[in-house]
C-alpha cells in the first residue's frame, strides 16, 4: 500500500477517486443532463410516429422503432425525465420524513421513540415491492402514486439511520458541554447533535437512487406505475416483452436503467469514501 | 441469549398484527371502488346488483367490522376470496407455492454456487483484476431488472440459439408430472419420467440463473468479507507454513470457516430473492406467487393483494427472525441490542 500511495501522490488525487468513483459521477451527470435538456435536442419526438413499425436499428434510428414507429433511442432518452425526478423526490421526501421521525424518536426517547419505531420495524417488515404494489394499486395506477408508494417503503430506512446516528452523538462531550452551558433542547438538536447525523444518510440515499429508479421501473413495467405512450423505462419494457422479436425496443430503456443504477453505486462508493474515513 | 430470543418471539405476534393491520388499512383506503372490479362497469348503475354484491363481499358492513371479520378469519388461515379466481386466497398462493419455492431453490443454488466461488476468488486476488471483476460481474447482477436480463436471454437462448426452452415450467403439450411434492423436477423423478425432468430442469436454467445473478452480489461480498477475515488468523499461517497448496488452504481451512456467517446469507438475501421472484415469475410466465401477486395488482384485485402482502411479509418476518437468532448463535460477538 505504501508504494501505490506515493504513486498515487505524484497524480495528487484524492484517494476517494477512483476509476469507478469517476465513471459513476460521469455517468450520473450524462443523465441528469440529458434529464435537464432533452427536450431541446434535434431528436424525433418521442411520442410522434416516424417511419416504419417495428423498424431494426438504422442510420436514422439508432435504436429501430417500437410497434407505433416512434424512435426508441428518443424515447429511452426521454425517459430520464421520468424516472430521474420522480427518484429525486422519492429520496428526498423519504429522507425529510425519516430523518424528522429518527431525530425527533432518538432525541426525545420515550414514548414518541418507541411509536415511531415500532411503525418503521412494522413497515421493513414488508418486502418492499410488495409493499410498493399494495400501496399503488390501491391509489390505483399512476407514476406518482407510485412514488408515494415507494416513499412509504422507503423513509422508515432513513429514520432508522437518523435515530442511530442521534443516539450516538448525543453522548458525546460536547454535547454534554452545551447542554451544561445552558443550551436549550432544540438548540442542542439542531445546532450540535443534527450537524454531525447527516453522513451515513447522504451515503445510503446516494446509493438508494438507483435503487428507487428500478423500483419505478418495476412497478411500471408490472402496469402500475406510467401508463403509455409516456415514455417511461419500464414501461419500454414492457411493450418490449410482448413484441419480443424486436429486441431493440427493450435494450434501450434496459441499457439505461442499468446504467443509473450502476452510477449511482459507483457514486456512492466514492460519497462513502470522502464522508466515513473509516471504511479506506 | 435465550432472554433475546424471547423478546424477539413476544414481538412477533404484534408485529404480524401491525402487518395485517397496515396491509388491511392500505388495500381499504382506496380511491378504486373494488365494486367495479367485482360486477364490472356496466352494472354499476344498477341498484339490486350492487346491493347484493355489497352483501355478498361483506362491503355493507363498516370499516372497523371488516377489519375485525377479517383478522377473526385470519386466526381460521381463511385469506378472503379472491375477486378473480373466484377461489380462497390462501388456497390459491398454496397451490402457486411449489412453483416458487422450486424456482427460488434453484436460484439460491446458482447463486451461492457462482457467488461462494466469486467472493473466495476475490478474497484470494484481493484488490486485485479478479477481485474487481467479481465485484463488478456481482453488482451488474444487482442492478439488472430481472425483467429486462429475463427478456435479453430469452431472445439469446431460445430464439436465436434454440438451446434453452422458452418461459414456462414445462412445455405448452406437455403434461404436468402426478403431483407429489408439486416441484416438478421430484415429481417427474417419483413417477419415472426422466423426459419430463429434463424438460422441468431446462426449463428452470434460463429463470433460475437471472434470480441468481440477482442474489449473487450479496452472496459474494458476505463470502468475500468472512474470507479476509479469517485469511487473517493465525491457523492459516500455521496451514501454509506446513506446507498445505494454496487451494487446500483456501477450501479446506479458509473456506470451511468463512462459510459459518455466511449460512445466514438466504436471510440476509430473501429481500432480493422476493422482489426478483416477483419479477421473473412474470418474465417467465412462472405460475408461482409471484406472478400471481403481479396478476392481482393488474386486475386490482384487493384481497388477492392483501393475501399475497400478508403472507410475503409474514415470511419476510420469520425469515428475519430465523436469521437473526442463526447468526447470534453462530457469532457470539453479536450483541443483544
């Protein structure tokens, strides 16, 4: 190690970035700019029909045409309008309600601990698609249903990690020196336990963005989530599988979730690395 | 010790409460009206029917009622009726049970098979091009939609190549072996059948190696990380300073130990193996509970879903617990928190 760290110096990188750390951001950037931009593109509408049906990849449709000759590299590039910010509010709604329950639960202890504890071991006590399917069908299909859904499965994960995290840092010193210097509560919350919670919960929703993406796309391609034609990944799929001798239709929307999913993995290692000095 | 898995089993009948009760409130609360889905559209507008479906079904009884007739039929193992099938739902999930437990056997198989080879490879060639390919080849298994890998290798290797059969547990004109154990490989088996067992086996290849990849990843890290643990100790220098190959060192010392936490791997992966199962049972045409719990959400069909989402959580429960206790036995560094 001590040889391959001198190398490693005269590059003067930072020992978080990696190959795959770097291709992660990369790839996650492709996507969140294709998601923030498509739409200006000089590609086919995804919706509009062009050309032939069921056409194969050509020079003028990279990745063939679906069953209504719309362009499937169009529509898979599309699709991240979809599923990229319906994942970033899933995550972020999931961590604002988690992270508020755990702090609230690990701070004050007692009673409202034990409500919302119990309330997150009952919810992880469901698989999670199962979980997401009952609550979908049940708002009755829909991609933001759908992402209520996942919402639910998702936050008790983040309120376990918040309590953790709070219960942890709320023996240490200088929490203790605050509270003796007459902090109030909710300055000793806020001020000097919340600042020192937040890493293992940026890390985890790092990694859990892709996962949720996938999940969307599952509940999609079950028939839950988008309905057609809105060009959603796993909605893709979906037609995909019943005009299944046109493989192209389904390697587009495939090949993207995919790479989301690695992305966000890759990425997370390298979040990990910068925020938990432990793990190196 | 025991005093914890006390507590733990005194949570349980309250955690399965809170289950059905949660699945209760959910498939209850919704903004469908599941008369539509009973008696259809059409004859929505007539009153004498929908009156007598509503008696029927038990729709003109209040919420807490229902509930409380429903958890009263729960303690009896009578899951509802079906609005589909027509039939028992927990009748119908036993009867998809086999095909499941059948697929997500073979699955567990190729799985540890692969990923216990994979994570002894990349304990072995730590940091090294071999460790880095299990690493990736095992994440790319996790991050696949089974659905789409499902898709992919059905059009590789049964329409292109023609080597593998196509989705189903059998194929279409063949009949299904006199039910025994309801795994149609030990069926065929029990009733002398060899061209129907190799029919099931082939059959079960294609799904059972995109549910493995999916399992696999978890499989390899849990194995890797045990393998470097115990690569560590003393008793392996001991083994390699006598003299024993290196193979022998890694499986016979190595391994045999490295393998102790990890038998609670099917726990720890049971979580993948549900939601793959789900999804490649519908890739598959899989008759098992996982497609039938994708059909009852299809068609909204509430007490199906609350069925499949009651028992899938009990299981997940149990397996959580089994888990749990495996491992506080198996490492007795494992605090009682």
């Amino acid at each position: 190690m001590a040889e391959s760290a001198s190398i490693h110096a005269t590059f003067s990188r930072p020992r978080w970035l990696t190959a795959p750390v770097a291709a992660g951001a990369l790839i996650v950037l492709f996507w969140a700019g294709v998601a923030l931009t498509v739409q200006w593109w000089p590609i086919d509408d995804p919706v509009a029909f062009v050309g032939k049906r069921l056409a194969a990849p050509s020079e003028t449709h990279w990745l063939g045409t679906d069953a209504l000759s719309r362009d499937v590299l169009s529509r898979t590039l599309h699709g991240a309008q979809h599923s990229l910010p319906i994942a970033l509010v899933v995550i972020l709604s999931a961590v604002a309600i988690g992270a508020t329950l755990g702090a609230i639960g690990g701070f004050l202890g007692g009673l409202a601990d034990s409500a919302v504890m119990r309330l997150v071991d009952i919810t992880l006590s469901f698989p999670p698609i199962l979980l997401a399917m009952a609550v979908t069908a049940s708002l009755g299909p829909g991609l933001w249903h759908a992402a209520i859904a996942m919402i639910i499965v998702w936050w008790p994960i983040y309120a376990r990690l918040m309590r953790a995290q709070v219960l942890a840092v709320r023996e240490r010193e200088h929490v203790e020196a605050a509270v003796a210097a007459g902090a109030s509560a909710p300055r000793t919350l806020f001020a000097h336990i919340l600042p020192l919670c937040w890493s293992p919960i940026l890390i985890n929703a790092t990694m859990d963005f892709g996962q949720v993406v996938l999940l969307i796309a599952s509940l999609s391609f079950i028939g839950l989530g988008a309905s057609p034609p809105t060009p959603e990944w796993g909605q893709m799929i979906s037609e995909g599988a019943q005009k299944f001798y046109q493989w192209w239709i389904a390697f587009g929307p495939g090949m993207a979730i995919l790479s989301v999913v690695l992305g966000f993995n890759f990425l997370g290692d390298g979040v990990r690395d910068i925020l938990d000095p432990r793990t190196q | 010790m025991y005093r914890y898995i006390i507590r733990r089993l005194i949570a349980m009948p309250l955690l399965l409460l809170g289950i059905v009760s949660i699945a209760f409130l959910i498939t209850h609360f919704t903004k469908g009206d599941p008369l539509i889905s009973i008696i259809g559209e059409r004859q929505m507008d007539n009153p004498i029917v929908i009156a007598a479906a509503k008696a029927r079904w038990g729709l003109d009884r209040s919420l807490p009622e229902q509930y409380l007739i429903y958890v009263g039929n729960l303690l009896t193992g009578d899951l509802g009726t079906s609005l589909r099938t027509k039939q028992g739902v927990g009748l119908d999930l036993l009867q998809r049970l086999p095909a499941t437990l059948e697929l997500v056997v073979a699955a567990m198989l190729v799985g540890s098979l692969i990923g216990v080879t994979l994570g002894v490879a990349a304990a072995h060639y730590r940091d090294r091009a071999a460790d880095h390919f299990a690493r990736l080849f095992a994440l790319i298994g996790s991050s696949l939609p089974v659905f789409w890998s499902g898709l992919i290798l059905l059009f590789i290797f049964w329409y292109t190549l023609g080597v593998l059969p196509g989705p189903g547990r059998l194929d279409t004109r063949s009949m299904a072996p006199p039910y025994v154990t309801g795994f149609y490989t030990i069926d065929s088996l029990v009733a002398g059948d060899l061209r129907i067992f190799a029919e099931s086996i082939s059959h079960l290849i294609l799904p059972a190696c995109v549910l493995g990849w999916a399992v696999m990843g978890i499989i390899s890290r849990l194995v890797r990380a045990s393998m470097l643990d115990v690569l560590n100790q003393d008793y392996i220098l001991a083994a390699r300073a006598k003299g024993a190959s290196e193979p022998r060192v890694l499986v016979n010392h190595a391994l045999r130990n490295a393998l102790i936490p990890t038998l609670t791997i099917v726990g720890f992966s049971f979580a993948y193996l549900i939601t793959g199962a789900v999804l490649s049972e519908a890739i598959f045409s899989w008759p098992g509970m996982g497609s039938y719990a994708v059909d009852a959400a299809r068609n909204l069909d509430y007490p199906a879903i609350m069925g499949v989402t009651i028992v899938g959580g009990a299981a997940f429960l149990l397996t959580n617990l089994v888990t749990d206790i495996a491992y506080a036995f198996v490492d007795p560094r494992i605090r009682f928190g």
